[in-house]
C-alpha cells in the first residue's frame, strides 16, 4: 500500500540487546516523526527528522536512544541496552512538509516488549 | 506535566445518540488542535482538526468546538455508529513549527446498538 510502514510489527528482546526499529514513511515526504506510546497513554514524540537532517530530539528519553534517516526516507530507531520501561509502541509519522496544514500519516507501530 | 488531558477514559453511548468527548490543555501557546481515532493494531488516524482563530469547525457527523479561555475542546459526533467505536486522541502543535503534536491519553469510546 502507499501509506507509512513498520517493521517488525512485534519485538520482543530480554534485557540487554540491542533493538532496531524500521520505519518506511509514504513516498516523498519530508517530515518523519518517532513516538512512543506506552500502555495507556496517549503518543509521546521523540524526535523529528526534516529531509535527513534531525532537527529535534528533545524527547528520546536517554542517550540510549539513537534515530537515524541517512538518505531521507527509511527512518530507523536503535534503543541499546533495552530496559523494561522501554516496553511500549513506537509509532513513526510522516507528512508532506513541516507546517500545521500538514496531516500526519501514522504507520501501524511496532510494540515493543522487554523481558 | 500533561499539557493535554483526556480525563474520561472511557465513554459509552446509544447508536443514534450523541457522543460528546473533552480534551483540556494548560500550554497557552498552543494554536492549532486536532482530534486522531484510534483501531486496535492500528496507527492513529487524523478526524477533525481547528485553528485557535475559530471556535468551530464541523465535518459531517463530527463538529469541533473550541474553548480559548476555558482552554477546553470538545468533540462531538452526531449521530453515533458502531464503526465510530474506537479510542479518540486529542492533540495540541504550535504554528511556526514542524507541527510536533502533544497528546493527550485518549478517550476509548463504546458505541452500542
């Protein structure tokens, strides 16, 4: 289909490893966004990539998360080290451009559960 | 600090009857909100959205209404179906910016026959 995918759609990792999470955002769009949501609540962002350039990370909760979009499209999100907090969905969106008038399009998540 | 709170955590409601869903935000700077609707194993999906300049905005079934100096949005979607039933995400950006979006927790709403 044409909207935003992710992979893989469930991970589960045990404490410790390292975990990569895909995002394939609709074709052409220039803004990407990460969110975590975990259980109950509502999406948090993470961070914010304009083209490849990262422009906000303001909200990765620890410096063991890590975002990359090399060539301004694929997007991945690396957690090293997992812990159990981590446990939640990450979403990635995708828009058009970066103003309000921009409707977000969300992939599926990826729920991600630490052991 | 939740600068957008949902506080019913749930609502149910009669097909055919009016759903009312509420959304409070404290960050005055917030101009621009929207409403996503959420299916299980599914990613968010934008409804309704309204500029602070306006105090409604209406799309078919579903109407928008904007609070500024209550800082208070409500979502009301007339007449409800079954298909309506699914969790409701209110959301807060700021203009001027690449439209990052503050949620609140979301509404889960039950729409029975």
């Amino acid at each position: 289909g044409a909207g935003v995918s992710q992979s893989p759609r469930y991970k589960v990792a045990k404490r410790g490893q390292d975990v990569a999470l895909r995002c394939d955002p609709i074709s052409g769009h220039v803004s990407l966004f990460w969110y975590q949501q975990a259980l109950g609540q509502g999406p948090e962002f993470l961070t914010y990539f304009q083209n490849e350039a990262q422009l906000d990370k303001s909200g990765l909760p620890s410096d063991r998360f890590f975002a990359e979009r090399p060539e301004g499209s694929v997007s991945t999100l690396k957690i090293q080290r997992t812990q159990q907090e981590d446990s939640a969905v990450y979403l990635c969106a995708s828009s058009q451009g970066p103003g309000i008038n921009n409707e977000q399009f969300f992939g599926p998540g990826t729920r991600l559960t630490v052991l | 600090d939740q600068q957008v709170k949902q506080n019913s955590p749930s609502l149910s409601v009669q097909e055919g009857r009016i759903s009312i869903l509420n959304c409070d935000y404290t960050n005055s700077m917030f101009d621009y909100f929207l409403w996503y609707k959420k299916y299980p194993a599914e990613g968010p999906t934008f409804l309704i959205s309204i500029s602070s300049i306006k105090d409604k905005n209406e799309d078919g079934r579903f109407t928008v209404f904007l609070n500024k100096s209550a800082k208070h949005l409500s979502l009301h979607i007339v007449p409800s179906q079954p298909g309506d039933s699914a969790v409701y995400f209110c959301a807060a950006s700021k203009t001027g910016g690449y439209n990052k979006l503050i949620f609140g927790a979301g509404t889960r709403l039950a729409v029975h026959p």
